[in-house]
C-alpha cells in the first residue's frame, strides 16, 4: 500500500510540473531573465500564447513550444519582446523572436 501511495504521489507531481500554468509560470521567469540589461527596464506585464502553425509543422522535439510576450517600458519607451519557449525536465529554455 505504501509503494501505491508513494507512486501517486510521484505521478501527481509529474502531471503538475508538466501542467501548461507551470510552462507559462516557468516560460515567463526565464524569458524575463533572459531580456536585455537595461537601466531602467521595468516588465510592464505579458502574455502567453500558441507557437504559429508552421513552427509546429517542424517541430522535432517531445515538449510543445509557447510563445512569451514581455511588455516592458524603459524611459518612457515602450517595447515587446517575444520569446519561444520550451519546458523539458522542468527547465525552460527561452529564445528571442523578431516579430
């Protein structure tokens, strides 16, 4: 009984950690780690979405990839930054897109 509660639990751990809120969650720290050393750079909010479809059509890997918009604001400029991102064994690797 035991070794069925302990794999439970192991089991409901995974399902979390592998959860599209904890992508996003884990997404957006390292896309916001991952932004330009600015003085001043203040994240204004974000915004999380699909990967395009053609990016999906050649996609290899086992873990879906997001799209991660950061609104930033620096001196009264405002600016976007898009980042794809992919969570594998619960580290996210983040990539910034020019669009």
């Amino acid at each position: 009984m035991r070794n069925v509660t302990i794999w439970a639990a192991s089991a409901a751990l995974l399902v979390a950690a592998n959860s599209p809120a904890s992508a996003g969650k884990t997404c957006v720290a390292s896309a916001t780690e991952a932004l330009p050393k600015i003085a001043g750079l203040v994240v204004k909010g974000f915004r999380t979405r699909p990967v395009s479809p053609a990016v999906l059509a050649t996609w290899r890997g086992q873990s879906k990839p997001i799209m991660i918009d950061l609104d930033v604001e620096s001196q009264g400029d405002e600016q976007t930054f898009s980042y794809v991102c992919v969570v594998t064994r619960g580290s996210a690797f983040v990539q910034r897109t020019m669009n």
